[in-house]
C-alpha cells in the first residue's frame, strides 16, 4: 500500500506558473497577450521574450531560487521578468519606486540579487543607493540588446509549485519593510479564487495600471497569463486609458483605490463611454465613501468588491461580497472567500464565540510562504499552519464576519498599509524630538492618513523642520498630513507605559 502511495503522488506532477502560462501559449499562441501604448505582444512573442531573458539571468548566475530585483514602472518587461524567472524558478523581487533612500537600499539588500532591472526613469535612484557591486541591466538600453542575441532558454525541470516566484514588500512593523515571499502554488490559487469569487472568466481581461509591485497587478496579471486572457498595462492611473480598455474588452476585477475613484468618476461623468463587461470594480469599500461607490458603480454598471486581503493572503480572507450597483444601503460585512480556512482566535489563540472580538487566522492554499530572511517574525506569525493576519472581526451567525480593528495598529491609504513604526522611526532618530506617536485620520479621498504628535526637547523645531524630516526619509505616502506640538507628559499611556493611539484618536 505505501508503495501504490508514493508512486500516486509522484504521478501527481508540478503545476507552475510558468506551465500553465505555456499551455495558453500552445492552445492560442496568436492571442493577444499584453497590450501597451497602442502596441501589443501575442502569447508566443511573451513567450519568446521570457526565454530570452531566462537565458540573460543565466549568464549573470540567476538559477533556482536565486533573486532578481525590479525597479521600473508598469511596462511589458516588467511582465516578461516575471515570466522568466517563473520559468526558471527564480525569484522576482519588486521593488516600490515611492520609496526614498535607506528603504530601497534596505529591501534591495535584504533580499540579494544577482541582478538589478530598471529603467531609465529610476536609473538616477538607483545609482544614488551606492550598489555599485551589483549589476544593473537598463531596460531601455543594455537589457534590449542582450535579450536580441540571447539564444531561447528551455524551463527548468525541477520547479516546484512551493517554490517563490515573487516578493512583494509591505510596511514593517518595526519601521522597515518586510519581502513577503509568495510561490507558485499562491498564485495559482489566487488565481482560483479569484474566478470562483467574482465570477471571472478566461476570456476578460486585466488591467494592471496600479504598481506591480502591489499584489492588486501582479496576482492579476499572473492570473490572466495563466487563463489565457490579456493584460493591458498601464503606467499609473490613466482613466482615458482605463476607460479605453474597458470599452475595448470584456473586463474582470477593475481595481479602484481609494484616491482613484474621485477621478475616475469625473472623467465617466464627462465623456459617457460604451463599455463592455466588468465583473467588478473597486477594493476596500470599508474606506470609501457610499456615494462614491454608489456612483462608479451606476456609471460603469458593475458591483463593488466588498474585499478583505493582503499581500501575504490575496483576496482571501474576506472578499466574495458584491455589492450591487447605485446602492448606498448596503452591508459591511464580510463574506469569506473561497479556498480558504478562517477562525478568530483571542490573545491565547483559543477560538472565540460568536459575536466576540477575536484576531482573524487563515490558512489555505494563496497564503505566502513567509517574510524573507525574517525568522523571529515568522515564528511570531505563523502557528500551527495558521498565519494570523492582526486584524481583529466578529463573526455573525449567518458566516459573514465585520471588521471590528487591527491589533497591530496600521494605517491603510490608498491603497498602501502604513506602520506609525515607520514614521516614527525617523522623528524619533532626530534629538530635538523627545517623543513621537503617529495615528490615523479619516479622510475622503485616501481613506485614511497618518498625523504625528510631537513632544520637542528643544522649542525651536518647527512643523516645517518636522516636513522636511520626513520629506527627505520617507516616501510621499507615509508622510505625516498634520503636524501637532503636545507636552511629553499629555500622551496617554497604559499601566505599562504602552501609548493609547486609540484615545489619541479621540483628540480629533
């Protein structure tokens, strides 16, 4: 019996992504696989192009589980890289351009790549981290004259779907951000849910205008490529071109961010388009105002993804509610997605019952494999095959789940999660600040942003010091939208001298 086992499982095989996205190429190696600017590159040309490329990291000693590290902004090479590295078990580690100095240094270093791509936007970027030992391939330049000549590499035998394929960074909650390393079978399960949940089809297409260094465009995208479907990218937020494609395919999530929709929404209004299908449309509804979603809706004719995931999870935990179009009275609650265990668990990790706060676990197959070369943090995190995500539902009796908030204070927005760690990080590395607590304000277009409280050893910092602090160490994003001056002594603390953000809040 145990041999009829072993020999059952070795029939099972390795499904990657890579394969998958090959046997598209087989079935229809003319569809259209990428669309950009007008142009456009059919499943064999991408297929083509990632070999080459596969053989390019080669000469530069990039194999199995080896990493390449991308700085560029949405572009076709940046899909190609992803490919490449699928194809020959390489890890594709993208880098978040919105980042200053120190923090791309960090994460470019803590992951140790073979080789750097960018572009020639972010050239001036890169030089001025002092990497100067690593190699750098320009993707406007040295990358496309290598990748001519480069004979067409063949896949690697022996990937297998646990192996990583990409690491997305997320804010830290130390003050630096963590590589969430995320594997073929991730993807491919993600891809899964995302077709169950919001009923998603091979033949409607994504669009990654949103960084592909956020999950929203790379799990998107993997996914389309592996379902036969395209991908139109766009760098950044374009509503004429998001519009175009929308009128030009059937399409399948269209993510909106807060900070995204207000636009989005004028530049419907003006120019009334003929679009085709879309499944749905939007992200986080929690952090967007009713009407705004109530109107996309209405002009887009599509529901709204009541989600609930992260970096490290996808979709899941909580995100297979839709909520119908140009409705305003419509429920937070969560539904849980597909493919995925859940419990709420309190601070012993024993489940709690319904109608009690507890911090929400998952496990399942899109959960990542763990943050890059962070052991302590993993062991912290990972229990008994449960990641527990540190944000704190109730369960109904009917199954969804509401969110009640995080146990690990974060700050989401637009779209990117925000550590007061982060922040405080920095104010607190300057010596005329004795003390510094960063907390959330809601706020229409992004959601939520953070603002800093300050008690100064020395009176003559200014809020224009504390601006320019931050505008020189911390990406545009995480910096502080209000600076407020208190006495050392008005912070409220615990009995164990933990800051209150919650009673801070309060101050507002």
């Amino acid at each position: 019996m145990a041999d009829m086992i072993t020999k059952h499982v070795a029939a099972s095989g390795k499904v990657t992504v890579y394969g998958l996205f090959r046997a598209q190429v087989q079935k229809n190696k003319d569809a259209i696989a990428i669309e950009c600017d007008g142009n456009s590159w059919s499943y064999q040309a991408l297929d083509e192009q990632a070999r080459k490329l596969a053989s390019v990291f080669a000469s530069y000693g990039v194999v199995r589980g080896e990493r390449v590290a991308i700085l560029s902004e949405n572009r076709p090479e940046y899909v190609v890289a992803e490919m490449a590295c699928a194809l020959v078990g390489a890890i594709l580690a993208c880098q978040n351009w919105r980042l200053v100095g120190d923090e791309l240094k960090h994460c470019i270093g803590l992951v140790e790549p073979k080789v750097i791509l960018t572009s020639s936007r972010f050239v001036k970027t890169l030089t001025g981290l002092g990497l100067d030992d690593l190699p750098v391939l320009n993707l406007d330049d040295t990358y496309q004259k290598l990748l001519v000549a480069a004979p067409l590499a063949d896949p690697c035998p022996d990937v297998d779907p646990e192996d990583g394929l990409v690491i997305l960074y997320t804010s830290g909650t130390t003050g630096l951000p963590k590589g969430a390393l995320i594997s073929h079978r991730a993807e491919i399960a993600r891809m899964s849910v995302l077709r169950l949940d919001c009923i998603i089809t091979e033949y409607d297409a994504s669009v990654a205008w949103s960084p592909l260094f956020h999950m929203a465009s790379t799990d998107q995208t993997l996914s389309a490529l592996m379902s036969g479907a395209c991908v139109v990218v766009i760098d950044g937020l374009k509503a004429d071109q998001i519009v175009g494609a929308a009128e030009r395919h059937s399409l399948g999530w269209l993510v909106m961010l807060p900070g995204s929709i207000t636009p989005m929404i004028e530049y419907l209004r003006a120019t009334k388009p003929k679009l085709k299908h879309i499944a749905c449309v939007g992200a986080m509804a929690d952090l967007v105002p009713r009407q705004e979603i109530a109107e996309l809706t209405s002009l887009l004719n599509a529901p709204y993804l009541n989600s609930f995931g992260a970096t490290e999870t996808g979709l899941p935990p909580a995100s297979a509610a839709l909520i119908p179009p140009a409705k305003t009275d419509y429920s937070l609650s969560k539904r849980p997605s597909s493919l995925c265990e859940i419990k709420l668990v309190d601070e012993v990790r024993n489940e709690v019952l319904d109608g009690e706060p507890g911090e929400l676990a998952i496990s399942g197959p899109t959960v990542f494999s763990g943050y890059w070369n962070a052991p302590e943090t993993n062991a912290i995190d990972f229990i008994g095959g449960w990641f527990h995500m540190g944000d704190l539902f109730l369960r109904n009796p009917d199954g969804t789940i509401d969110f009640v908030d995080r146990a690990k204070y974060m700050i989401k927005s637009g779209g990117e999660n925000i550590y007061p760690a982060e922040i405080e990080r920095v104010l607190l590395a300057e010596k005329r600040i004795a003390d510094a607590v960063v907390i959330k304000k809601l706020d229409d277009k992004w959601g939520e942003v953070p603002i800093v409280f300050i008690a100064r050893v020395d009176e003559s910092l200014t809020d224009v010091d504390v601006e320019a602090l931050c505008r020189e160490n911390l990406a545009s994003y995480k910096r502080p939208k209000e600076v407020h001056f208190v006495a050392l002594s008005d912070f409220p603390r615990s009995a164990t001298g933990k800051i209150q953000r919650h009673e801070m809040e309060a101050w507002l």
